[in-house]
C-alpha cells in the first residue's frame, strides 16, 4: 500500500485491519474482500481521473508519517516502553 502511495497510485484494499487503521475511505478505496463484485467495480473505479487524483491527493500526506526514520523513532520508542515495563 505504501509503495503504491509513495509512486502516487490510487489504492484500493479491504475495509478491515490493518487497512483501516491508517486509511480513510478519502484516501483509498475500501472494500468488502468477500464481495468479488465490489472489489471489481472499485478497480474500475481507481482508474477513474477524478476519483483517482482524490485518492492520489487525500493520501499523499500517509507518506511523511511511514518514513524510514519515522518508523525507527517508533520502534525505539516501542523498545523503551517494554524495557521500562521490564524494570517494574
């Protein structure tokens, strides 16, 4: 998902974790994974213009936050927590 976004690609993924948990319905296309039918309209749907440079807009921003010396600085932080947590 992050690479399709960091190539500016509009998404389309299933409407559950871990999805849900960084993406909103503005920035991909969010679907029932048991829906066969669904799944195809919003391919069809993703190379739409309009509907493509929405997504592709609305989820640039996702980018900064998933950064490699972002996702570093939390997982140390994620290490300090336990390691406190270790000390009790």
């Amino acid at each position: 998902m992050l690479e399709a976004i960091a190539s500016g690609l509009p998404v389309v993924t299933s409407n559950q974790p871990p999805f849900t948990e960084f993406l909103t319905s503005d920035q991909a296309l969010l679907v029932d994974p048991q829906n066969p039918d669904a799944i195809a309209q919003s391919m069809l749907n993703s190379v739409q213009p309009a509907i493509a440079q929405s997504l592709i807009q609305h989820s640039q921003p996702i980018c900064q936050r998933y950064t490699w010396q972002h996702s570093a600085q939390l997982h140390v932080e994620q290490y300090e927590k336990l390691m406190l947590q270790g000390e009790e």
